[in-house]
C-alpha cells in the first residue's frame, strides 16, 4: 500500500492531475465547486481561492442580471468555472456556501453581515420550492409497482430523513481524501506507461500501418491499466480486512466491471488521449478483437458515458462500489460459492458496500445539491448495473482476448495479494 509521504512524492512531478506539486505531508482538499485544490474554509464550504474570490463578487448579484444559455445544466470544473457565472454561483449555493457569512470592518470590529428580510424569505422560499420539486420524484405513478422492503431496508432509509445525514463527517473527508491520495499516486504510472508507448509509436511511424498494428500493445496498456485498478482496490481499508481468499474471489468476479470504468476514465486523459489518436489504435483493436466483440465495448462505452466523471471523487466511489458487488457472483461456481459463503450469509459485503453507496451519495449532496443529486444517482446506479449484465456477456463468451484478459486478471491478483 503506497503511504502518504510516498504519495507526495511522486507527485512532486509535473503532472495533469488533479492535485499540483506537494513536498509536505498535508492534507490535501479539493474546491467542491469546480474540483480543483482547495485552500481552507471558506463561508461555509471547502473551496479553492478562484471560488472564494468568485463567491465574494457575487453572492449578492440579482439573479435577473445573470443567465445561462444552457438553462442552468452547465458542469462547473476547473476548465470551465469560468463561462458561466450563473451556474457556477448556483454551484456555490447549493455546496453550502452563505452569504450570511460575510464580515464588513466597521470601526475596527469585525460584525456579521447580516442579510436583510427581504433576502431571507427569497431563500426560504427558493428551498421550499426545491424540496417540492425533490418529493415529486419520490411519488410513483399508477403504473409503478411498489417493491415491499424489509426492515433493514427501512432502518437504513429512515437515516436519510434527518438533514444531518447529508453532511460529511471528518471521517468522511479523510476516507475520502485518502482514496485521492492512493488512486493519483498509482495513476501516475499510467501516465509514464501511456507516454513511453507513444514515444515508441512515433519511433515506427515510417513503417506500415499493419506492422504498427500489435497485440501486445493493447495487451500492455490492458494489463497496465487491470495492474492499477487492482492495486487501487487493495488500498481499500474496508477491503484489506478480508481473508485472502475472499479477496481472490471478488477481484476475479468484478476486475472486468470497475476495469471497464476505470478505462473510459483513463482514456479521457491527456496520456491516452494521445495514444488513441494514432492510427494504430483502432487497427490493433481490429486485429484482435471481432465485430461482435467491439459492439459489446460500445455499448458499455456508451453506458458509461452517461455519468459525468469530472468530478474528483465519483470515479473512485464507483470503483469502490463495483469491487464490493455482489451482483456478477455466479453461485452455481462450487468454488467461488464456497469461498464466499460465510461472507455472503453474514451480509458482511453488502454493510462494507453500503458504506461507499452512502458516502457517495453524501459527497454528491455536498457537491450538487439535493435535486441535483436524486436524478444523478439514479442514472450511476443504473449504469453500474446495465454495465455489470453486459459485462456478464464478455465473461460467458469464448473469445480468446477474453481468456487472456482473465489470465493477466489471475496472474496480476497473484502478484498483488
């Protein structure tokens, strides 16, 4: 497991990810506005000094000065917090940012800015009209049939009625913190593997696009990227905790799931970004994968991309969530039945799931607000699942790429444990 300190220094670096250069052991925070390194504190929320400096502008705008041409949908980042002021003070308010927090200077006391009546109400009344708007989602319709729970089911939901369940704890932050610090430390070396195979790419530009077109380059950047995930994986302390054996038994089951994830991530960076713009990328998947296969990797490719992963802790929830699932164990397996047969009973998984399931649904609270977030989780449940029953198409499937990809799977498993 990689530490903290070993963390800072390999991103001592030059890098284009999320966090910039540390030489100290302090604990990084990201901006819940736009994703980008945050600095403190600030009138109520984590922010970075952009945000900050933004929020101190603009808090009180009227909203009839400012419009969005998309109709307020606009995804605040650190590339674009700056084309749309009224989302992004949207932002602002719905992470818990607060106007009442302001302090003007007056005879050399500090005192709390107080808003007006005026303004009260308009906000009172805006929350209102929000927590109706959310309560109409949970209303289902004549046509919906009603799935009866069990008392744990309701237990667990009634946490979410108190609006104190939606706040990170301090342990949340430093769980979430923590799965920053060991996933960009390990990605770091997907970055000097993309960048070292470009360079060889251009190395052979002159021959033809055929002799380019290998194997065993999708193979490395494969097995390259199954290496980290699983490594990622195993930092998880929740997952640490487990006899070896039950170890091996999920990443065997759902390496293809959170790979799948972990690769539409990983080819929307610059590193890989590179690599697919080169020809011999789509010649080498043709090479040795068939019509059928490359239809089954659109398709979750376009499940995928239905959830947003620019935010900084949604892709390494998700995996966290994927690696604890249940949901691609084929029973009818004696062995893998066996080995998870005390854990399965004791509904052990599931409570270690759920705590990843609440603490991403929490951070999206923090991070979009209630309504935002009731429809975004919907769709990444959705996707997990819709994802996971056509990956179940690749694990059923003879094809050879597949038996290659489960024995890198086996050996890499080896190696890690």
């Amino acid at each position: 497991m990689a530490t903290i300190s070993s963390c800072c220094r390999r991103l001592s670096t030059t890098s284009y990810y999320i966090f910039p250069d540390y030489t100290t052991e302090r604990k990084r925070l990201i901006c819940v506005v736009c994703g980008s390194v945050a600095r403190g504190y600030n009138f109520g929320a984590i922010t970075c000094m952009s945000c900050k400096i933004f929020f101190r502008r603009n808090a009180f705008a009227s909203s009839n000065d400012l419009y969005c041409r998309a109709g307020g949908s606009c995804e605040i980042n650190q590339q674009t917090r700056k084309c749309c002021t009224y989302c992004r003070l949207l932002t602002c308010f719905r992470v818990g940012m607060k106007r009442e927090l302001f302090r003007i200077k007056e005879n050399n006391n500090f005192q709390w800015f107080k808003v007006d009546k005026q303004q009260q109400q308009q906000q009172q009344q805006h929350g209102e009209k929000l927590r109706l708007k959310s309560q109409s989602y949970e209303k289902p319709s004549n046509n919906q049939v009603i799935v009866p729970t069990n008392s744990s089911t309701i237990r667990s939901l009634d946490r979410f009625q108190s609006p104190h369940c939606f706040q990170l704890s301090e342990n949340d932050w430093l769980l979430l913190n923590k799965l920053s610090a060991d996933f960009d430390s390990l990605n770091y070396h997907i970055a000097a593997k993309a960048n070292k195979l470009h360079q060889r790419l251009l190395s052979i530009g002159i021959q033809p696009l055929k002799m380019r077109a290998k194997a065993s380059y999708i193979y490395d950047i494969t097995n390259t990227l199954t290496d980290t995930g699983l490594k990622f994986i195993k930092t998880i302390p929740q997952f640490a905790s487990l006899p070896d054996s039950n170890k091996q038994a999920l990443l065997v089951r759902n390496a293809r799931s959170f790979t799948m994830f972990y690769t539409h991530y990983q080819m929307n960076l610059k590193p890989m970004q590179t690599i697919l713009e080169t020809p011999y990328w789509q010649a080498s998947l043709e090479f040795i994968l068939s019509s059928s296969t490359i239809y089954l990797h659109q398709q979750v490719k376009y499940q995928i991309g239905r959830v947003s992963l620019a935010d900084p802790y949604l892709i390494k929830l998700i995996l966290v969530i994927i690696a604890f699932s249940a949901h691609n164990i084929d029973y009818n397996d004696i062995v893998i039945s066996q080995q998870l047969d005390e854990y399965y009973h004791a509904q052990i998984l599931h409570r270690k799931q759920n705590i990843y399931v609440e603490l991403l649904w929490k951070s999206m609270i923090h991070r979009f607000g209630e309504v935002h977030t009731i429809l975004q989780f919907n769709t990444i449940i959705q996707t997990i699942l819709k994802s996971e029953k056509l990956v179940f198409t690749f694990d059923n499937s003879t094809i050879p790429f597949e038996h290659k990809f489960y024995e890198n799977v086996v050996k890499s498993i080896s190696r890690i444990l």
